[in-house]
C-alpha cells in the first residue's frame, strides 16, 4: 500500500479568508488527505469568535467546494475546543482527529507546542497578510466597511444567510482596537 500522508491545517477561521483558502491549496500540494482543525470550537457570540464551531465548519465547506482547485474528498474539518491545560491540547488533537504526519500553522505557540512533541510543523507562506486576516475582516463588519472581497464569495453569502455582520456588530465593544489580544 502506497504511504498516505496527513497534514493538519489549524486556526479559529473567524471567519474563513482569502488567506486560508491559499493555504489549504498550498497544503494540498505536499499532503494526500488535509485535516481543518476549526479551533477554540467552544467559542461563538465573541468580538474575536463570533461564528460558531457549526456555521464555521459550513463556511468553510461552502468555500471549498465550491473551488474547482480543491477535491473534497481530501479534506475533512474537525472542530477542536480548547483546553485549559496547554499540555494536553494537542493530545486532545490526538483524539479528534485521524493520524498526522504534519501541521500547517503559523500561530506561534500552537507551532511550539507541537514542535515540542517533535511532531513536523510548516508555516505556510502568509498572502497580502495586512489584509487577509479574519482581525480585518471583522474590523470592517463591525464599521460597516466593504469585507466580502477578503473571502470566498460562498463565505459571504453564508455569513449574510445567519446575519452575521449584525452578529458581529453586536459584539463588538467600542474599544475593539485595543482588544485583540490572543487568549490561548
Ligand atoms: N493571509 C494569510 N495567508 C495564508 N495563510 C494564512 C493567512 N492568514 C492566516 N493564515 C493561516 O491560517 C492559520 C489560522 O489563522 P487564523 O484562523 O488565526 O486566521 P487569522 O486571519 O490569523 O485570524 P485572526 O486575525 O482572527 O487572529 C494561520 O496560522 C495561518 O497558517
Ligand atoms: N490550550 C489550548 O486550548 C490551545 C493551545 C494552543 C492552540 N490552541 C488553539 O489553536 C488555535 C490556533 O489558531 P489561531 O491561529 O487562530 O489562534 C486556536 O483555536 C487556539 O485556541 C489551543
């Protein structure tokens, strides 16, 4: 039997970008079968998490399938709550989620503590990182800026399907700026 390899591709996909598409076609190139770990899956009704494990997972699918570049049938997506204790994180990774051979990520603790088990990590190559990140996508919902063309046409037309921009207003506080911090 030929050798499958596995490589998993982490982030909260807050939402689903632009950014994110490329590296699940940049991950494709070197893998046979990619797993989208939807992170901090407990997490929704947030200024930074304001989709749900669910309406996440539906982005993304909608997203890829309907890219002509992607086959389906490699990927799966897992969502992944957090754990209070860093240690067992990615054990609980473990048990979500098929065998690995590879990460895909760019998240500096989350590349350590995988790194520290000696699993093989690659941080994909970041694309037009000043706008493609979901922190500038929600920035412009929550100021009634244009953010449609920072995702996948499918994505928008999901996140207007569950109101999302009013979701993401209405969770947002004034002083969204300084607010930003990583809550690992
Ligand atoms: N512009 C981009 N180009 C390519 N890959 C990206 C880009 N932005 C994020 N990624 C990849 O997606 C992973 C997960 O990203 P995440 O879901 O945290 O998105 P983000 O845009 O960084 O979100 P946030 O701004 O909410 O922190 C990153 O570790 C990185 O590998
Ligand atoms: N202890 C933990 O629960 C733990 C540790 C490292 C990463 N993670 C998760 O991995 C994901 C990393 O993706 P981001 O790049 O979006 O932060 C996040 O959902 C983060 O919460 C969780």
């Amino acid at each position: 039997m030929p050798h499958m390899t596995t490589g998993l591709f982490v982030g909260r996909f807050q939402p689903f970008h632009l950014g994110h598409l490329a590296t699940v076609k940049f991950a494709l190139k070197s893998v046979d079968d990619l797993v989208i770990v939807v992170g901090s899956a407990q997490k929704s009704h947030e200024q930074r998490n304001p989709f749900t494990a669910g309406e996440r997972i539906a982005m993304i699918r909608a997203a890829l399938k309907a890219d002509d570049g992607v086959d389906m049938g490699r990927i799966m997506t897992i969502p992944v709550p957090d754990v209070d204790v860093h240690s067992l994180w990615t054990r609980q990774v473990d048990m979500l989620v098929p065998a690995y051979n590879i990460v895909f990520v760019n998240d500096p603790f989350t590349l350590f503590l995988f790194r520290e088990r000696g699993v093989k990590t690659v941080e994909p190559p970041l694309q037009e990182r000043s706008r493609l990140m979901a922190t500038e996508v929600r920035r412009r919902m929550a100021e009634g800026e244009k953010w449609q063309e920072l995702v996948p046409a499918a994505v928008a037309k999901a996140i207007e399907q569950i109101d999302g921009v009013e979701r993401v207003k209405a969770v947002t506080q004034q002083d969204y700026h300084h607010h930003n911090h990583n809550h690992h």
